[in-house]
C-alpha cells in the first residue's frame, strides 16, 4: 500500500513539473518573439522569419529607438509618477485601513465601500469629464496632473489591502500599546506599519507597475515628452501614417520592460511575503 502511494505521489510531482513546464514555455514564448524579432536589424525584419533569429541589432534598434522618440524625457517623468503616486497612495490607504480596522470608524464599512467604490465605474467613462476638467483647471499636460491622477487611480485598492491586512491583526496588540501610554500617530508609525511592511512593499510593486504601463491615461490626460508615461512616447513611434521600423519599436519594447522586471527580481521575496495577507 505505501509502494502504491509513493508511486503515485512520484507520478503526481511528474505530471505536475510537466504542466508547470509547458505553461511556463507558453507564457515566455511572446517574450522569446519580442526579443527574436527586437534583435533584427530594419533590412531583414520584413523579409526573415519571425521565429528565428538572423542577426543582432538589439543594441543598435535601443539607440535608434531613443533617439527618434522622447523615451529619455518621457522616462524621467514616469519615473517620478511610479515612485511618488504609489507612496502616497500606498501611506493613505494603510491609514485608511487603521482608521477602518484599529481605530474602529463609526460607519467605518460604509468609509471603505466610498474608498473602493472609486474601481467600480470603468475608467474609460471618466475620461473625457476628466479631460475637459484638466483643461479648466490647468492641469492637463503638467506632471503634477498625472502625479494626482495616479495617486487617486491607486488608492482604492491599496485602501482595500490594507484593511484586509490589518484585519489579520488582533487588536489586543491596539489595547497594549494605547495602556502603554502610546498615542495613535505614534501606534500607527511604530507598530502597524512595520508589521505590514511586506503588504505595502507588494502594493507599491503593484502599483508602480500598473503607473510604468500605464498608456490611457498617458494618451489623453499628457501631450510632451518631458511629461507623457514613457509607453505613451513608445506608442507614438507608429502611427496611422508612418513611423519607425517595427523591430525598433520592439527594441524600445524590450527596454521600457526592463525596469519592472528588475524591479520584481530585486523585491520578488517581499511581493510574496506581502501576498500572504492576514499572517499576524
């Protein structure tokens, strides 16, 4: 009977390893593509096979994509909305969720379905009301116009996370730290939010991501280089009547990936960790 189990089990971790296997090869193989044909120089992108690889221009293709977008000017501004917006939105949403959790918010429930009932309405159908309110107002076209925009888009769901996760938390560690004589800034600072560390790492992770992609908001609410998303500037190289080379598009592809990508190698084990809400 245990050989009949261990048999299984061993047949099992089989065809599990096999199914992670082919999946994974599924989900590289648009990544083997981008880069395949991101490496082919102009000449022979149209005439060679898209499968294969014939040459090597990456490098060259990065260059030329650069210089012929706005991707060094664009990128600055991107970076400046990636890291600000989801710090301020993360920070918001952990106080938000101490409020709802911790401090006990009279008619905290209905507070949180105002706070997350923001993600309810798809945000195609505000974009032209927030257009044409960016126009009066003056903030279309300004860094600080998108660095509100993002920080809105983000707080509902980092509100949502952190009310989850401070729910994991008992509030006996509230009661201790209030007879300890602790104010409620000073609870908030010191003990809930390095407790959920792991959770507002994953939320910023998330949401600097989501800003990094970001080419909707980009299209409509920016106009320059210096203050468009940096996939917005990708975006513009082709157009309906012209623009550059697809495999210099692509190269610019592979570049404006680079960094979310790093980003999730360096902070992969916080991500996890963050993942598991509920853990104290």
């Amino acid at each position: 009977m245990s050989s009949n189990g261990t048999a299984f089990n061993g047949t099992a971790r089989v065809v599990r390893t096999t199914v992670l296997i082919v999946l994974g090869a599924l989900w590289l193989l648009p990544v083997y593509l981008l880069l395949v044909n991101a490496a082919k120089s102009p000449e022979t992108f149209t005439t060679a096979d898209s499968w294969l690889p014939t040459d090597f221009s990456l490098f060259a293709n990065i260059a030329e994509a650069v210089r012929l977008s706005g991707l060094a000017e664009s990128a600055a501004g991107t970076l400046l909305y990636a890291i600000v917006s989801p710090a301020i939105a993360v920070l918001v949403g952990a106080a938000a969720g101490f409020a709802i959790v911790a401090l006990r918010l009279r008619h905290g429930f209905a507070w949180f379905v105002a706070i997350f009932g923001g993600t309810v309405f798809p945000l195609q159908m505000i974009l032209l009301p927030m257009f044409d309110a960016y126009s009066r107002v003056g903030l279309f076209d300004t860094r600080l116009g998108m660095i509100i925009v993002y920080t809105a888009i983000s707080i509902p769901f980092s509100a949502f996370v952190m009310r989850n996760f401070f729910t994991g938390i008992a509030h006996n560690v509230f009661e201790a730290a209030v007879l300890d004589g602790a104010t409620t800034w000073r609870i908030f600072v010191r003990v809930y939010l390095p407790m959920a560390s792991s959770a507002l790492v994953a939320i910023f992770i998330l949401q600097a991501t989501f800003i990094w992609n970001d080419l909707l908001l980009g299209l409509t609410l920016s106009q320059s280089d210096a203050v468009r998303p940096i996939v917005t500037s990708l975006a513009g190289m082709q157009s309906t009547y012209g623009g550059a080379q697809m495999s210099i598009v692509l190269a610019g592809g592979v570049l404006v990936s680079l960094p979310t990508v790093v980003l999730f190698l360096f902070t992969q084990k916080f991500f996890a960790r963050g993942l598991a809400l509920g853990q104290y």
